[in-house]
C-alpha cells in the first residue's frame, strides 16, 4: 500500500470506527513558531535548520494529516533577541515553539515559555540545565552535552581502535559559550572515568566563537606539540582555525570533535575545499537506511535541488524531528490548548523516526534518553559516517594524510 493510500484508508477507518474526531481535529492549523539564528555569526547553521522546518509541514500534513503553519523568527545569534522574538511569536498566536539550536538561547526561551505556559520543543541545544530546571512546558530532543561528551569519547577510542593508533597527548581548544563551556565541563568530568582511553590533554585553550582571528591560539595550540586537536567549535571560528593551522603549518594527526557542530556543515566544505578533509566529528547524525530519511530527502530534494540533505542532516533532520513531535502531539491532544498540548508532548512515543537512537520519548524533565552518535569524517567533500561499522559507508583515515610525526 502506496503511503498517500495507507493514509486515506486510516480516515476512512477512523470515520467508520466512529472516531470522525479525528479527521475533524484536522481542520484546525498548529501554529508553530520556529526561532533560528538565521544570521550573525551562527547564520549558516540557522539557516541549514531552516530547511528542516520549511519541508516538515508537506510531509507531515502527507504523514499525519495534520496542517501546519510555520510562523519564523530570525533570533540573529543575539540570546537577548531570542527571549524577545519569543515573546513576540507568543503574542501573534504561536502554539507552539521550536529551536533554537544555541544553548543560550535555548535557556532564554525556555524561561519565556514557562512564564507563558507555552509549550517549547527544543531541536538541537546541549547545556544540561536547560532540562534540570523543573520545567513543564519545555520538551527537549536532542543530546546533553554530558550524552554529546561520553559518547564522543567513545567513539575516538573506537576510532584509534579501528585505525590501529595510539595517540598519547591532545591540546583541547573549545569555544567560550555556553555550550562550550558545558561541553568543557562534561570532558574535565568524564576523561578521568575512561581509562581505556590512551591519551591525555596536555593543555585546555578557549577562545570566543565570534572571533575573527586566531593567530594567538593556534600559536599556542602547536606549541603544546600534542598528538592531535580534540576541538569543540561552532563553525566561522572552525574555518579560521583550519585556516590558521595551514598557515601555521601545524599538522598533527588529525582534528577530532568530540560532539560539536561546524565541520560537518556544507560551508566549512565550500569555503575550506581540500582543507576541509578528514575532519572529524562525533555527532548525533541521521540513520540514512531509516524510511523516514528516505521520505524527508526526497522532500529535500525537491525543494532544494542544488543541495544534499548530507551536509543538513544533523540540523535539517532535528528540526524536522521537533516540528514531528509537535504535530503528533497536536493529532492526539486533538486541541491547541497549551497544557493539553503540553500533556499530550509528554507521552511522546515515536518509533518510526530519521535520527540515530531510539524512539521519541520524554523522562520526567523533558528529556529525551538514548539518541545515538556517529563518528563523522569529511571523505571526498562529504560527511561520511565511518564509525559505528553497522551505519558506516566508509572506513576511517587516522592518522590523516601529512601527517608526520615530531
């Protein structure tokens, strides 16, 4: 049964069973407020979100039945603009509010929301407080920076295992904001725990994500003479970091992230070029043999036909996602009131879902638990899985190409 006919006859089933409720529910629109930093300096990756949310309503109303307005917010990289972007959105009628891809202004947003009684699902922000702060209308699907660390630094100990390498000595850069600084938060906790891990970080540098030089850095980077860059960055500053390593000349064994976004991202590719190769970053990535992958590309496909969903999945995908779980909140609250959308958010139970890990469900603090990883190497100007074995479509390069040891 072709998916537009499986969808008619579960109407037709509803109607019959005596539940019309549930095709009537779906003459009233969901207005969601989607908030994303679609400029500033985390413009590109706002932007890339963007595109997750602007297919989500053709193939959810396919899926669900469910009529979606979008209603978007460009929050500039400001958190200050995010809180008031928020309350306007709220004002003009939004149900309910997804993004915003910035722990900072995920947690501005969440305190508008709660004040509100709004629901808010959040689509990609890690800093663990968001979700601990006892809140009942903020819903998050995505990693903590804890989940983002430990299962980062899983994955290099997979990567040196599956490259046969046995880096001794790391120099951590990280950027200053509030993610970075939860993520540093959650390496300082979690390196001690893995012994199986060979290495050991010799120096810590921060540095803000805004910057436009990093000469100093780098400088420093490279004279810690370390095995390799363990690096959390966004991705402006990632490019002005490779950038400074060439002219540098600094080659180490290679770039890993243990859970950031910027060299994954389809503007590190273009403006890097060759430079952009071997990068690696260890991300919560899409499940590309998963059906509803296959759904959403097409759909990407068609509303972008120069680009490739590969170097959006990460954002496109949880966006998508988040925009979901409101929409079959919404099918089964039957309602835009905002508790009872809220209630219906928290018994969340989607299995049949794009990203890696298991399905869709919220703990008692909005949390989603067990959203899986993957290691990601930039191979051919693409991001490729290579890491865990049964998702991956190519094998590892570590140490990268250049390399030479001191």
């Amino acid at each position: 049964m072709k998916r537009r006919q499986f969808t008619q006859a579960l109407a037709a089933a509803a109607v019959a069973t005596g539940f019309p409720s549930l095709v009537k529910a779906q003459a009233q629109k969901l207005k969601i407020g989607i908030i994303l930093p679609r400029s500033g300096y985390l413009g590109f990756i706002g932007q890339s979100c963007q595109k997750g949310a602007d297919l989500a309503p053709g193939v959810i109303k396919q899926m669900l039945g469910v009529d979606i307005e979008l209603m978007n917010a460009d929050f500039e990289s400001n958190v200050d603009t995010a809180r008031t972007r928020a309350e306007r959105l709220i004002q003009e009628g939004a149900n309910v509010l997804v993004g915003p891809f910035d722990s900072g202004a995920a947690s501005a947003i969440a305190q508008v929301a709660e004040q509100r009684g709004v629901p808010f699902v959040i689509n990609i922000a890690a800093a663990p407080l968001i979700t601990e702060q006892g809140y009942k209308f903020v819903f998050r699907n995505f990693q903590t920076a804890g989940d983002i660390v430990r299962n980062g630094l899983a994955l290099i100990g997979d990567l040196f295992q599956a490259t046969n390498t046995v880096p001794r000595t790391a120099v951590f850069m990280h950027v200053n904001d509030t993610f970075g600084q939860a993520m540093a938060k959650g390496i300082g906790a979690f390196m001690p725990r893995l012994t199986q891990l060979p290495f050991k970080i010799v120096d810590t540098i921060s540095y803000d994500p805004a910057a436009k030089d990093l000469t100093v850095e780098v400088s420093k980077a490279k004279a810690a003479n370390a095995d390799f860059l363990l690096l959390v960055c966004r991705l402006n500053d990632a490019i002005i970091l490779r950038r400074e390593m060439v002219k540098q000349r600094w080659n180490p064994m290679g770039i890993v992230s243990p859970g950031s976004p910027g060299m994954y991202e389809e503007q590190y590719f273009k403006t890097l070029g060759k430079l952009s190769e071997h990068s690696i970053s260890n991300v919560p990535w899409y499940n590309p043999r998963a059906e509803l992958t296959k759904v959403v590309e097409k759909a990407f496909l068609k509303q972008n036909p120069k680009d490739k969903l590969v170097f959006h999945g990460l954002n496109a995908g949880f966006t998508f996602e988040a925009i979901l779980i409101a929409a079959d909140a919404f099918k089964r609250a039957r309602s835009t009131d905002p508790k009872t959308l809220a209630d219906a958010i928290r018994q969340t139970n989607i299995s049949e879902k794009m990203m890696l890990g298991g399905p869709i469900k919220f703990n008692e603090k909005g949390q989603v638990e067990g959203i899986g990883s993957a290691c990601v190497q930039n191979l051919n100007l693409l991001p490729t899985v290579v890491l865990p074995t049964g998702a991956a479509t190519a094998k590892p390069v570590f140490p990268v190409p250049g390399y030479k040891k001191a």
